[in-house]
C-alpha cells in the first residue's frame, strides 16, 4: 500500500510547538555530541561532525523538534535522507538513530531534571514525536529506494523471463541490475549459459540426428527396394530350382529305365552268345556230317570207277560174242552211262560240299567273331549298366538335393517376403521419424543462441 508521507506529517500546533522550542533549547547544546555517537554507528572512525553537516543536522534540528514540517524541511531532509541511504543501509541506519534517539532524550532528561513529571514527560512526548516524525520521512527515503529498487528488479527479471520465454538465450542479467538480486542475476545468468550450451548441444545433436535418420530412411529405403528385388529373383530362382528339380527327376527316371534297358541288353547279349555257341556247335556238327558224306561219295565214285571199268569190260566181251552178245552190250552201254552220271552226280555233290566246308568254315569263323564281339559288347553293356546305376543313383541324390534346395528357397524365400514387408513397415516408420525429426529440429531452432567460435557445436547462431 502506497502511503504519503507529507500528508500524513503535518505542521505541529501552536501548544505542541512551545514544548518543542524548550526541546530544542535544552538539547541543542549537546546536539554535537549527540550527532557524534550516532555517526559512529556508521562511520566508527569519524572522531567529530564536520561542520558543514552540523550545520545541517542542526538546521533540521530546529524543524522537528518544533514541529516545522514543511516544504522546507522536507527538501532538507530529502537531502540528507538520499546521502544517508548512499552511505548506509537501513538497519545500521537505524541502529544509529536510535543512539540518536536515546542520547538526545538523555540530555534532554538531564537538563529537565529541575521541572516536575508531568513536564518532563511532556518535554519527552514531544521530543519523542519530533525524532520519530523525522524518522519516518528517513525511513519512507528508504522505503522509497526499495520500492523502485524492487520496481527495477521485476523489470530486469521481467526482460529476462520475457527473453526465456521468446527463446531468446542470448539475454543476461547485466551489472546494472540492483543489488538485491545479485544472486538472483548469477543464478539466472548461469542457469541461461548452461541451458544455451545444451541447447547448443541438443540443436548440433538434432542436426546430427536428422542427417543420420536421413541417411538411414534412404538406406532402408535402398534395403526395401533391394529386398524386394531379391524376393523377385527368389522367386525366379525357385521357379528355376523347381524346374531343374523336375528335369533332374525326369533324368533320374530316364537314367532308372536305361538301365532297365541296359540290363535288357546285357540279358539279349547274353542270350545271343548262347545262340551264337549253338550256332557254332551246329557249324561244328554241319563240318563233321560234310566229311561224313564226302567220305560216302567217295565210295560212290570208286563204286562208279569199277561199274564204269565192268560195264566197259561187258561191251567188250558183247563185241566179241557178235549178234549173241548185241543185247548184253546194249545193257553194259546203259550201265556205263549210269556209273558216268552217277561220277558226275558225286563229283557234282563233292564240289557242293566242299563249298559248303568252305562256307561252315566261314560261318563258324563268323559265329566266332561274333561271339567275341558279343561278349566285347556284354562288357561295354555291363559298363554302360554300372555308369548308368551310378548316373541314376547321382541323380536321385541330386533330385532329392534340389527338392531340399527347393525347400530351402521357399524358406528364404519367405524370410525375405518377411524381409520386404518388415523394411517396408520400417521404411514407413522411418518417414513418420524423419517427420519428427525434422519438426524437432525446427523448434529447437526457434531458440537463439549465441554464435560459437572456437569450441562448442556449430549452428549455434540466432533463430530466424
């Protein structure tokens, strides 16, 4: 509540101004003294008043202790109220009144001691009045200083927290702020320095965290694209692996009945040797039965020698007997032309069977080429029927690969469609932090801070 002290201290009355001239005249002589004990209070090494402030003190003096209290005394005591509150504070200040006080109403207590109570009492009253009177003008000079002292101490904290609020951090408490917020501005001041340098910290940190959030939305920006082209050759690749898998399948069971047809052969092989040995005992009987019979036609032809030899000695005998022996001859001719043709019927048989052991030979040697060449052939089939075991065997074992290869790509194949749909999911996620990202690293740069040189984090400088 703000108060008036010039309206409420008033000019005294004519009856209240009589006791204070007798004040005035029973203390003024130790009015000196008086002053210097109060002083001391202040200034313990003053030895006297100076007399230019006696003359002061001794003027205002006069005004209070008669009540003058007008313009005049308060210019006067605006004076020395302002070089009191320069020089002291207001608790020692007060200590020194009071010594000022007591020591004026002592003296005024020793020069009244010839009057009766009741005007020594009176005497005391007003000088009491009087110093008190005085008291609150020094007192609202005081007053006066602390109110706009803490009038300026709101406005400087008021600047501040309005700059703390703007996000300005470039603003400080300066030394012209008053004392009484010293460590108010120190702490203000050291709160601001150490939260521009995080700030500071925090806006290079966002800056860094926005460029990798950045790079790391385009890396998993990059991996999804990759990972879906990766799911699409996987997919080709399996579509490729399937196809193999059948194909090697199909060779496996192409390789099965080679075999089958392998052993086939090696059975036919087999079987024809049998055949080709028969032949070739056949051949062998066929010789033996050819010699047989050319040992018969042997036979026939020297029985046709002698028939031919008996039938030309009968024609001989016929010619000579004459007309008895014509018939006889006639027989012998027949006979002679039958041992001719049977000759020529043995002869003719013995060529066709020594072609014949020609061609027996021939076909026996032949049978027996061939025979060897069936049996080359039986090792070649047992050979191809071993490759063509081992071939299906492999095979089987490279189909039953590829269908575990197969498995083994559907698996990837869906850990990447997986893959794909996590670093899509991701990506999304990726695009939602860089959003805030960049949107923290746009508030954060709404604070100013001061420029950096040397340490500390680039971007430092002022907000836009």
């Amino acid at each position: 509540m703000s108060v008036n002290v010039k309206e409420m201290i008033r000019p005294w009355d004519s009856d209240a101004r009589k006791n204070g001239a007798i004040v005035h005249d029973r203390v003024l002589p130790a009015l000196r003294d008086v002053l210097l004990d109060a002083y001391r209070q202040v200034d313990p090494s003053m030895m006297a008043v100076p007399d230019d402030l006696y003359a002061v003190e001794e003027k205002k003096f006069r005004h209070i202790t008669h009540g003058d209290f007008s313009p005049a005394y308060f210019e006067l005591q605006a004076g020395l109220s302002k070089d009191i509150a320069d020089r002291t504070d207001y608790a020692t200040y007060l200590k020194g009144y009071a010594v000022y006080c007591g020591k004026m109403v002592g003296a005024l207590v020793r020069a009244s001691q010839h009057d009766d109570v009741d005007t020594r009492c009176a005497l005391a009253e007003s000088a009491i009045a009087s110093v008190f009177a005085d008291l609150t003008v020094t007192m609202d000079e005081y007053f006066r200083r602390e109110a706009e002292a803490d009038s300026k101490a709101q406005a400087v904290l008021g600047r501040a927290l309005n700059a703390l609020a703007e996000m300005d951090l470039t603003h400080r408490v300066g030394d012209d702020a008053p004392p009484k917020i010293s460590e108010a501005r120190q702490d203000y001041n050291t709160a601001t320095d150490r939260l521009e340098n995080t700030m500071g910290i925090i806006i290079g940190t966002g800056n860094e965290l926005g460029n990798g959030v950045s790079e790391i939305s385009r890396a998993i920006a990059e991996l999804s694209d990759r990972t879906e082209n990766q799911a699409h050759m996987l997919e080709r690749v399996s579509a490729s692996t399937t196809s193999v898998s059948e194909s090697v399948h199909a060779n496996a069971g192409a390789a099965r009945e080679a075999t089958d047809a392998a052993q086939s052969a090696i059975t036919s092989v087999a079987r024809s040797t049998e055949v080709m040995e028969q032949a070739h005992e056949a051949m062998g009987l066929i010789s033996k039965n050819s010699d047989e019979i050319s040992k018969i036609v042997s036979v026939i032809d020297e029985i046709s020698m002698q028939t031919n030899l008996l039938a030309l000695n009968a024609a001989v005998e016929a010619a000579r007997a004459g007309d008895a022996g014509a018939g006889f001859a006639v027989v012998a001719q027949e006979v002679r032309s039958l041992a001719h043709r049977s000759a020529d019927g043995a002869k003719s048989i013995r060529d066709l069977i020594q072609t014949s052991a020609v061609n027996v030979g021939r076909g026996a040697k032949t049978i027996d080429e061939a025979g060897l060449t069936l049996k080359d052939a039986a090792q070649h089939v047992e050979t191809i029927d071993t490759l063509l075991s081992g071939i299906a065997e492999r095979a089987t074992m490279q189909a039953e690969d590829f269908l575990q290869i197969n498995d083994s790509v559907g698996n990837i194949e869906g850990l990447t469609q997986s893959n794909a749909a996590m670093a899509e999911e991701t990506r999304a996620a990726m695009s939602v932090l860089e959003a805030n990202s960049d949107r923290l690293v746009e508030l954060m740069r709404q604070f100013r801070l001061r420029q950096r040189h040397g340490g500390g984090h680039a971007g430092y400088q002022m907000a836009s």
